[in-house]
C-alpha cells in the first residue's frame, strides 16, 4: 500500500510543480504617441493652480488610449519646494480591439517635487502618492464596481544644457518607477517603468516643450503579461502668474502612463 502511494506521488508531483509555475512571460510591443499640457498658475507669491491635460493613442493617432485631466492646488514655499495635492480622471480605451466602452478612472494624488543644480545640470525629483479607483470593465459593459490601488511613484529628470547658448535646446533624461499596493492588487506590484530622453526648448519664458523617446514597461494586472509601449512623447510645460510679479515655480517635466 505505502509502496503504491509513493509511486503515484512520483508520478504525479511533475504534473503539481508545473501547475503551480507560473506562466511564461508575455510581452506585447505597441507604438504610441503622447500629447499633453501641464500649466501652473501662481495666484499669490506662495500659491498656485496646477492643471493638466493628456492625449495617448496608439500607432500615431489611429487608435485611443486614454484622455487625462487633472487638477490641483500647489503651495510653493521657495524656488527648490512646492507641494501639490488635488484629483483627476482618466478614460482609459479598451484593450479589446472589439470593445467600446472606456473605463473610468478617478484618483486623487499628492505630491512633492524638488529642484535643484549641480554646475549647469538641472535636476528635478518628484515623489508622488495617488489613490486611485479604477471601473471594472466586463464583456464590454459597465459593471458599476471599482478596482482601487494606491499607487506610489519617483521621478527623477536631469536637464543638460549642450550648446553654449541659452536659446539653443538641452538635453533631458529622466526615469519615473510606478509600484502600487491594494487588497486586489495581486500578481503586479510592478506597476510601470518610464524612461525618456529627448530635448527641451523654451518658446518664450513662460512657455517651453520637451520632445522625445519615452519607453513605458507596464505589467498587467495578470502578471505576467508585460506591455513594452514604445512612445514619441510631446509635452508642453505653460508657467503663468496673476500676479505682476514673475513666477518661480518649475513645471512638471514628466506625467503620467495611465498617466
């Protein structure tokens, strides 16, 4: 009797271990482009509005992947600090190409970003927390229930000038890690990876862009399905005041995957 039960166990412990792996990684390689305005306006010398607006599709312009806005209130103490907290929504395009219902995502977030120099290298370092609640989408249909993470985020972007003159552009490189934590939150704590190396050029002292390569490694809630989105980015960055005074707040440089 004991020597049978072992001979089973033998036989069936392969077929155990191999339902219990996980599944061979998949990843998906998409073409995408992302358009966005990002504006902070000072309404007092330590307070301002900041506000932003973002456009992603896929394969230049042919397909949606999400409209993003989002708002807030920014208290900047001095020109290295400001601190930001406010709520935003996103409409995020169904991955099913047969589908057609967007999916609402509404989030609230807080901030701090830092700027700062070594020599004539600009450096900016943003600390980002987000809760957000994402609708569940079911064979095309609104579900009315959420998925909520809360989603931590670290930027860091270096801003190099290359030419001597000032109105020439610079070169930026930077790189945001997303990680995310909820009871629902599974087999992806990964969220996303976003590298981008371009060039950044001011039109006139309150108005200037960046423009550039931006890859986003995302693991899907799955996890192990992978999406390797490789992104012409154009961001534009507006500094305003209500007040006569110039403004001294920094623009954001990077956003937001699922912004």
């Amino acid at each position: 009797m004991k020597t049978n039960l072992f001979k089973i166990i033998v036989l069936l412990f392969p077929l155990i271990v191999l339902a219990q792996s996980p599944k061979q990684k998949e990843v998906t390689h998409q073409t995408q482009t992302w358009v966005s305005l990002n504006s902070v306006t000072k309404f007092s010398e330590h307070w301002g509005i900041a506000a932003d607006v973002h456009l992603r599709t896929n394969d230049f312009f042919q397909d949606n992947n999400f409209f993003f806005l989002r708002g807030g209130i920014a208290y900047i103490p001095n020109s290295k600090f400001s601190f930001t907290g406010g709520y935003a929504h996103m409409w995020l395009a169904p991955k099913n190409p047969t589908w057609s219902t967007f999916s609402d995502e509404n989030r609230i977030y807080q901030q701090v970003q830092m700027n700062t120099k070594s020599g004539n290298v600009s450096i900016l370092q943003r600390l980002r927390n987000e809760q957000r609640w994402q609708e569940k989408i079911v064979n095309d249909a609104e579900t009315g229930e959420n998925r909520f993470t809360d989603r931590v985020r670290y930027l860091i972007s270096v801003t190099i000038p290359v030419f001597k003159k000032k109105t020439a552009p610079s070169l930026v490189v930077s790189d945001e890690l997303l990680i995310q934590f909820g009871k629902e939150n599974v087999y992806n704590t990964f969220d996303q990876n976003r590298f981008f190396v371009g060039i950044k050029q001011s039109i006139n002292p309150k108005l200037s862009f960046d423009f550039g390569y931006m890859n986003v490694y995302q693991q899907r809630i799955t996890g192990y399905q992978y999406d390797m989105n490789h992104t012409l980015r154009l961001f534009f960055y507006l500094n305003t005041s209500l007040k006569s005074k110039k403004s001294t707040v920094q623009p954001v440089p990077g956003a937001s995957g699922h912004d």
